[in-house]
C-alpha cells in the first residue's frame, strides 16, 4: 500500500504540475522559471544570508564587495578589485570602475558608505548585519573608488565579511526594509507578487552578457510536485528536492552543501534552562535512524559548521542515541524541583528543507517516548523568523526552533558570534566565559584563531548543551536537460542566473 501511495502522490504531482498556470510557461528560448520550495519572505537585500531571499536577490540583482570561492574559503574580487590592510582596524579597498546601480546611479565610494550606513543604522531589521557580531565599521571614502573601513578591534577577516554587506542604489531608503531592490548586478526586478518573482536582464551590467534574458520565481511546497514541473518542462530548474524524487540521473544532481540543520534550544525558558534536560534531548533521539530520511550522503554533525571552516572542531564526537539515559536524566531534574513535565513547544518552518516535516513529527515521537510533552507548531518563514532573531516573542514559553544554519565562507565567525554570543542576534543563552572566549577567537589569527573557536565548540556542545545539531546536509536538485549547470556548495544560499547556460 505504500509504495502505491507514493506513485499515485507522484502521479498527481505531474497531473498538476501540466496544468500549471500559464505564467508559468517559458514564453522563449532563453527564459526560464525556476521553482523554489516556498515564498520570498522579502526582497530586502539586507536579509540576503536568508535561503529564500538569498537565492533570488544574490548575485542576480545585488552583489557584494567581496564573494567567496566555494572551493577554499577565500575571498574574492567582485565590486572590489583588491585591498589592503592599511593598519590593525583599518583595510583599504579599491573599487570597479564603470559601474552602474540598475537606476543609472553611479557606484563609488560613496555608494559603499552608504550601504554600509544603511546596513548597520539600526532602522530595521538587517539580518546580514549577524554575521558580523559585535564588529562596529565605519566607512571614510579616500577619493571616487577607493574606500577606508574602519572597525573599533582587529578584523582579520574584513573582506570576508564584506562578501554578506549587498551594495544598493543611494536611492534606497535609509529607514526602512524594501521589496524593490537596486543593485549593480546582471538582472533588475520586474515584478513581485504572491504568486511570482520575475527578473529581467539589466542591459547596463558591467559584467558580461548572461545567456538568461528573463527569469521567473515559483513557489511550490511539495518536493514531488516541483520535481514534476522540471521533468514537464513547466519549469527548467528546482534547486531543492527530496531524497526519494532524486530518481533521473539526467537530471538529477546531488552536492555536499554548507547547510547544517539543528534544533535550537530557548535556554532561558523552563525547563529547558536545565543542562540535563537539554542533554536528554540530545540523547534522546534515534540519530541512525533520522539520517535515512535525508540521505546516505549526510553527516552526522557535532558542531554548526561544517568540516572544512577554519574553527571545526574534528575531536567533537555528536551525542548518541540513548533513551534510557535521557528518561534518567528527566528523572533527576524533576527530582530537583525542574518542571520537566511543561508542554514544550517544536516550532518548524514549511518548506525549510526536504522531509523537515516527517524529521520533526519523528523527533516529537522520540522526545515524547523519553517523557517529554512536545507541542508541534509549523510556520511559514515570516511568522517563523520572529523567533530566530531577537527581539523573542515575550510570552514565547519553553521552545525548540528548527534551524538550517549555511556557513560557506570558510570560518567560524560567520557563525559563533550569531549563536553563541551573549549579544548574537539567534544566541538563547549568555555565558561570560563564552562571550570572553569569542573576542579572543575573533582578533585571533592563524592556528590561534583555529583553537580558539574548536574550545567554543567544545564549551556549547559538552558543557552548555545549547543546542541539538543534526546533520550536515546533502542536497539535490533537478535541473531541465535545456540547462548547462550544476549545483555547488552554495546553491542553498545563492543561484547566480549569469551561471546559466543554455544548450546549443
């Protein structure tokens, strides 16, 4: 009966994917559509580490200083063409000449001071402004294309950093998020709707000319169903599907993505403020058997980077499967007077990443085995970002937050500060020790730079148990047999239309 099930689901899947909406045709030899497992929250370039912002705006409609090479971690030229470090707080950069923003505005110096200002003014919500934890810039145009940025400690990797901070128009208000993004890249916004996002070729690029003249974005939540659309031709690329639609080799494509899922621990609420309670689940869930619904190619993480960042520790082993353990643990804080027993709330996002859904109904199966009582709430990505980054719910209550965290340029600190540190935009928790350990990783350099932030690893994983890591993820794609491109490290974050060729 189930694998009946599952062809008649595939079955319908195709049935609607070939009564798709006419906008969703190509309506040329060099447009695409291109279907993503859930909407755009927003078009704000300043929300671009976002899986759902990101993959539209970057490196399409908007472009950093600086990119960073998926094969080593290094940063790249991109609307900088090199720089240099003038003093301990201070690194230079020189700028492209002939750029222009997609209004006819000029990119300059002070283009760059402006989008840095915007960035960290403190407006609205810049989530990009994350990855540079408590780093403070200020930015001194030197003359038309060359920039100071300034920070008040020693950033080592500034031009790291840089490759998140997306140039836009001087045009842009400065007070406000927005849905209608300018940017220097190759493609401008057309239109942005409930239904669609379609971007058209910018003619005044400066880069070289994409083979893609139009793209337009669809949303489906059903892996099977956009799997469907690409295999019909009703779209020519899904850059996320499910494990058991990964079926046609011609098309299909598997990569070791940056991703790492996890379930983050609300610390501060009871009883999750308890570290045997926030260890019993960890222990408590059959880790061996989750993998299947992911992919034999998954690892097992420890650790919210991936293997590979500078700062990834190999010595941290990821918790064990023992049910026993966690029942006895329970038992021992409800012992002490800890309110084990409060309905704890799982909140998942839609759409997050292939199977979240059945890994969050199994985990809440596993927890609720050991004692626990799990409420399980699924959000789409607006209602669900209110509890990723602060200001929390005041009267969220005692919460697990699934997480997908991307880490692909090459260190640590695009990821311990936003979690860990006591003032980190997702941290649930405060303690000295690790908000002391963390400035000492960030102004570190070399192998002093490495260890420091393997100990941080160490201290939230053993010590503090502030969070349940998963697994370091395999992520597949279909892509139309019209298309010349393959997946990278990357794709969850970004998919540079101007990577895109077409078959002759």
């Amino acid at each position: 009966m189930r694998n009946k099930g599952a062809l008649s689901k595939i079955a319908l899947a195709v049935l609607l994917a070939s009564t798709a909406s006419p906008v969703l045709a190509q309506g040329g030899a060099n447009n695409i559509t291109i279907v993503l497992p859930e909407q755009p929250s927003n078009l704000e370039p300043c929300g671009s580490i976002l899986t759902d912002v990101g993959q539209v705006l970057s490196q399409n409609i908007t472009e950093p200083l600086t990119v960073i090479d998926p094969k080593d971690g290094t940063p790249q030229p991109k609307l900088a063409t090199k720089w240099e470090r003038v003093n301990d707080t201070t690194w230079r950069f020189h700028l492209r000449d002939g750029v222009k923003f997609q209004d006819g505005k000029e990119f300059n110096a002070e283009a760059v001071a402006f989008t840095l200002k915007r960035m960290t003014g403190g407006a609205f919500t810049c989530n990009n402004l994350a990855k540079f934890g408590s780093a403070k810039l200020s930015v001194t145009p030197v003359d038309k294309l060359t920039v100071d940025i300034k920070t008040e400690k020693p950033e080592p990797i500034l031009p790291a950093l840089l490759s998140v901070a997306m140039m836009v128009s001087p045009a842009t208000p400065a007070d406000k998020a927005v849905n209608d993004p300018i940017g220097t890249g190759p493609y401008k916004l057309n239109t942005f709707t409930p239904q669609t996002v379609v971007l058209d070729r910018f003619d005044g690029y400066w880069g070289k000319t994409p083979d893609i003249a139009k793209a337009t974005y669809v949303w489906r939540g059903e892996s099977s169903l956009r799997a469907a659309m690409v295999q019909t031709g009703e779209a020519q690329l899904t850059p996320t599907i499910a494990i058991q639609d990964a079926t046609n080799p011609k098309t299909d494509f598997s990569y070791l993505n940056s991703e790492t899922t996890a379930i983050r621990i609300d610390t501060e609420q009871p009883p999750l403020n308890d570290v045997r309670v926030r260890k019993a689940l960890n222990l408590a869930i059959d880790w061996q058997g989750m993998a299947e619904l992911f992919g034999t190619g998954v690892l097992r993480a420890s650790q919210m980077v991936v293997p590979g960042i500078n700062g990834h520790n190999p010595d941290l082993k990821p918790w064990g499967y023992d049910p026993d353990q966690a029942a006895k643990l329970l038992a021992e804080a409800k012992a002490d007077g800890v309110p084990v027993g409060t309905t704890i709330k799982l909140i998942g996002r839609n759409g997050i990443y292939p199977n979240g859904n059945e890994g969050l109904e199994a985990m809440m199966t596993m927890w609720e085995a050991v004692g626990f009582d799990i409420d399980l709430t699924m959000l789409d990505v607006a209602d669900w970002t209110r509890y990723l980054q602060k200001p929390f719910p005041q009267e969220r209550g005692p919460n697990l937050l699934q997480i997908m965290h991307d880490n692909n340029k090459g260190d640590a600190a695009f990821t311990v500060p936003i979690f860990y540190h006591s003032s980190g935009q997702y941290a649930t928790f405060s303690d000295p020790k690790v908000d002391t350990l963390i400035g000492e990783a960030l102004n570190a350099t070399d192998t002093g730079r490495t260890k420091a932030f393997q100990e941080i690893f160490s201290e939230v994983h053993d010590r503090i148990a502030v969070d349940i890591p998963m697994f370091h993820m395999i992520g597949y794609t279909r892509v139309g047999e019209s298309l010349d491109w393959r997946p990278n490290l990357t794709t969850n974050s970004e998919i540079p239309l101007a990577e895109i060729r077409l078959k002759k």
